[in-house]
C-alpha cells in the first residue's frame, strides 16, 4: 500500500520534533487505522515517515486535559476551540451535531525521520 501524506500547518506543542506524536483529525476510518502509513509534511516540509500505533474515537466534548495539552500544548477549552477554528466554515461543527461529530485521536511513530539540524530548522 502506497504511503498516505498528512500535512500540518502548525507543530502544536512541538511534537513533529519528537519520535512520536498524536493528530486529532476528523474520524475517517479509511484514512486512520493501525498500522497506516504517512509522509509527514510541516508547511510542506517532509518531516519523516510515520506509522499510527493506535487510534481512539471520540466527539469533542470528550476532549480532556491530558489529551488537549498532550495533542495541542493548550488546556481542552483551547483544544476544542482551535478545532473548532479549524473546521469552521465546512459545516461540520453546528450546536446540533457539535457534540456527535467524531474525531480520531491519532497516535503515530516515525520510522524514518528526516535528518536535519535543529539550530536550522525553521519549521519547528
């Protein structure tokens, strides 16, 4: 199966820099499995090759603490904002379905990560 690509516009939290890191992403069962396979791009910029271990499903409501500062840097409130933000406009999140729209909570490992010098590096 060919690598899929997952593009960031934004390294939340710092965690494209390390060896593993999470994604809330919108639930697509297709898209985000065990064992998937990603090019991660910051900007993009290629980070690395990466694997998902795992994937939780849960709604926005069920964004907690550990999650939120673990995923974005930000406590749940910001979290869920920032999704919100993000998404906004497509028609997704609306107060009927705000509460019933599922997401993926996405835990991936890089297998190759692209060598480069921190002290250059622009898109952390």
């Amino acid at each position: 199966m060919e690598d899929q690509i997952l593009e960031f516009n934004e390294n939340w939290n710092g965690k494209l820099n390390c060896k593993a890191f999470t994604t809330l992403r919108l639930r697509n069962d297709r898209k985000f499995y065990k064992g998937a396979r990603f090019q991660v791009y910051l900007k993009k910029v290629y980070k690395g090759t990466a694997t998902v271990k795992s994937v939780s499903i849960l709604t926005l409501d069920r964004i907690n603490d550990f999650i939120a500062w673990l995923d974005t840097g930000y406590s749940a409130e910001e979290c869920r904002d920032i999704i919100l933000t993000m998404y906004k406009g497509r028609g997704l999140f609306t107060k009927e379905n705000e509460k019933r729209q599922e997401l993926s909570f996405v835990l991936l490992v890089y297998e190759a990560k692209k060598e480069m010098n921190d002290l250059f590096d622009t898109n952390k």
